[in-house]
C-alpha cells in the first residue's frame, strides 16, 4: 500500500470550509473551484507558452493591429 502525501496547509484550510458548509453548497463551491482552477492552469499554460515563444504572439498581435488600422477587423 502506498503511502499518503501529506496535505499542505491551503489544502487543509480548504477541506476545513467545505466540510463547514452543506452538502449541497459543497458541491456548488467545488465546481466553482474546479472552473477557476482550469482558467488558472490555462492562464498559466499561456504565460509559459509566451515566455517560452514570444515571436510567434507579437507577430499575430502586429497583423492584428494592422487589419484593426485598416478597418478590416469588426467586433465579437
């Protein structure tokens, strides 16, 4: 049998809130946890990515700037 990795300390914290709340509240708070946690680790894919590989961005960002200059972009 495997040994069990210790929990940090925020992790603990955050077991200690949601056995704090009801069931159903629990559950609300922890798919809100998992969706901020995705946009945390997809934010953080795109720093590294960036930091890592900049030429690549500036060259889109200029091209979109430019077709923005030439009124050849519209809005979302």
């Amino acid at each position: 049998m495997e040994a069990a990795t210790p929990m940090s300390p925020e992790s603990l914290t955050t077991v200690e809130i949601l056995e704090s709340i009801s069931v159903t509240h629990r559950n609300q708070a922890l798919e809100m946890l998992r969706t901020f946690a995705y946009e945390l680790r997809s934010e953080q894919k795109w720093e590294e990515l960036y930091s890592k590989h900049p030429g690549p961005m500036k060259k889109m960002a200029k091209q979109a700037l430019k077709e923005y200059k030439e009124g050849k972009s519209r809005e979302l």
